[in-house]
C-alpha cells in the first residue's frame, strides 16, 4: 500500500486509541482521591477548595480551583494528578473540543475542576470521546485544513494538531501513571498492592 491509498484519518485516531486501549485506560481504573490529591513534595501544584491555594493564580468556576501562574515559575512548579488530569481535561481536550469541533466553550479560568478522581475520570472520558468523533468527522480532507487564528501556528494543518494532542495525552497520562506507582511504593501500607 503507497501513501497515497493510506486512510490518515484512522492511523492518527488508531495511535492514541491504542495507547488508551492497551497502556493507559486500565492503569486509570481505581484512581482513589487520595491518589488524586496526593502531592509527594512541597507546594506542589493541585486542584483544591476554592480559597484553599497559596498559588500566586487559581483559576475555576466551581468549588475547586487550579493553581496557575503565568509565566510559568522557573524551575516549574511540581503537579499532582488532580493538576495533570485538569491540564489534560481543559487545556489539551476541552478547548480544543470548543475550537474545532463544537463543544462548548472551555478554558482553564471558567471550568469547574473536579473535586474527587472519579469525576476526573468522567470528565476525562467525556471529552475524549468528543475529541475521537471531532477528528473522525474531519476525513482525509479536513486533516489538511490550516488551523487559522484558534491555534498559535495558524498555517499548520489540523493534522499537526491531532498529533500534537495524542502526544499530550500520552506524555500526560503516563506521568499520571508513574505517579500512581510513585505513591503505591512509597505508602504501601495505605494503597495496597492491587494494581
């Protein structure tokens, strides 16, 4: 098969739901709110109670905000899962699900950030799954579409977007991952060895 008899479309959508399928979804399964919330040094970045944060910035609508800075703190602040989950959730998915296909408008300073993992992980799932039928509806033809002013790199096909979110995704996801190990072996007697 040359190029050009390729479907682009389903490869870009088969390299993240592989990922997912195979690597990610079933290493997510159990995330406890502790698991959540945990923060294994100082200061860390999280998502917490509204008034909660001693971040220079939160942003949120609900009753949980996220901490934030811009610029960013040299060297960068250390985040938890509940801070890893939100950047996923608003700033690779939802927004990007609000541009391009649709949904409505999100950004980090008006969502309302979850309070416990399993609505993460909900939030997590819904926006995925907009994401997969956003792309899916695009074809071959609209993966070679300029991104225009939505995106830093106007010029760029929405190809290169796609790419760049499953890249995201996988970095992200995986330092959620590492440290839900992270935290299972270093309190083994409050976690449990189930995974």
């Amino acid at each position: 098969m040359d190029a050009d008899e390729l479907d682009w479309n389903r490869t870009l959508r088969e390299q993240w739901e592989f990922h997912w399928n195979h690597q990610l979804r079933a290493r997510l399964d159990g995330l406890t709110d502790d698991e959540y919330f945990w923060s294994p040094v100082p200061d860390a970045w999280s998502v917490r109670p509204r008034g909660s944060s001693m971040a220079r910035v939160q942003v949120g609508a609900g009753d949980f905000t996220m901490d934030y800075a811009f610029p960013e703190p040299v060297p960068a602040a250390f985040t938890t899962i509940a801070w890893r989950l939100g950047h996923v959730i608003v700033g690779v998915l939802a927004a990007r699900n609000a541009a391009h296909f649709g949904a409505p408008a999100a950004s980090y300073e008006t969502w309302e950030y979850a309070g416990s993992a399993a609505i993460a992980l909900d939030q997590l799932e819904a926006q995925l799954d907009v994401w997969l039928a956003g792309v899916g509806g695009l074809g071959e033809a609209g993966l070679r579409v300029p991104l225009g002013a939505k995106e830093p790199f106007p010029e760029a096909p929405m190809a290169d977007l796609v790419l760049h979110v499953h890249r995201e995704l996988i970095h992200h996801l995986s330092e959620v991952c590492l440290l839900r190990d992270l935290n299972l072996h270093t309190k083994p007697a409050t976690n449990g060895a189930t995974r």
